[in-house]
C-alpha cells in the first residue's frame, strides 16, 4: 500500500471531482465521476444506490481514481494524481449517506446537506496501491517549468 504524502491528503480534502474507472464484466472500463474523501489512511466515496459501479467494484476490486489539482503558476503542466487501487464495498449502511454529507460542506457549500434522503448507501474505501501524476506526490516530480 502506498502511503499519501501530506500534499496529497490535502488536495483529496480540498474536493477534486475525482473520475473512477472501474471494469465492466466483459472487461471494458466504466468511468464515473465521483466525491472523494478521506477516512485515516483511506481514499473513500459513498455511493446511495447498488449502480453499476458498486457492481463492479464488488466483482473486480481493481480501480483507478483519477483528478487534477490548480494550476501552478509557471508550471508547464496541471498537476494531477492517478491512485491505483484495490476496492471493497460495505453497506448497506448510513455510512455511506453520512460521509456524503460531509463531503457536500466542501463539494457544494460550508453550511450545506446532502440531498438525497439520509438512508443506507454503500461506502467504497480505496487501498492505493501506486500513486502517479505530476505533482509533489510523483515519486520522479517532472521539472517542467515555462
């Protein structure tokens, strides 16, 4: 398991729309733009109902989350982290609900609640097995300056 750098966590907490690519059952990738969050060494997501992503999770736990960071001024590229994970799924439970509504005071507004009905969901927790980008989490940072 790779560890998430202090860099790292923060961007996940300051709330990319992450893009999680999950397989299909005839092997073809399925990509879903999610919230993510963190739970101790976890990357986490909630998820309100069993889609096809939760499927796929539960049938292949191979994922790849996927989002980009600001623009650093005068750098050549836009930062961005590529997590390789294993997943696993748990829930029904209102764990899931619970850290949506959490994620909704960064991913909409500081006073706001999730808006879907509080009820069970499924929670997805990501064990990164390899971290890539370009960024201070890289383990070879790109010295592509203009």
């Amino acid at each position: 398991m790779s560890e998430l750098s202090p860099e790292l966590r923060s961007l996940i907490e300051s709330g990319p729309l992450a893009h999680l690519t999950t397989l299909n059952e005839d092997g073809s990738p399925q990509v879903t733009c999610i919230w993510i969050g963190l739970d101790g060494a976890d990357v986490v997501s909630g998820h309100m109902s069993h889609k096809r992503l939760v499927q796929n999770i539960e049938r292949d736990s191979r994922v790849v989350l996927s989002f980009s960071a600001p623009k650093d001024p005068g750098a050549f590229l836009i930062p961005y982290a590529v997590l390789r994970s294993s997943a696993t799924i748990e829930g029904p439970s209102e764990a899931a609900w619970e850290l949506l509504d959490r994620l909704a005071k960064t991913y909409m507004a500081h006073d706001a609640t999730f808006p879907a009905p509080r009820g069970p969901g499924y929670l997805a927790r990501y064990k990164v097995e390899r971290i890539s980008g370009v960024g201070p989490w890289e383990a070879k940072p790109h010295a592509f300056k203009s």
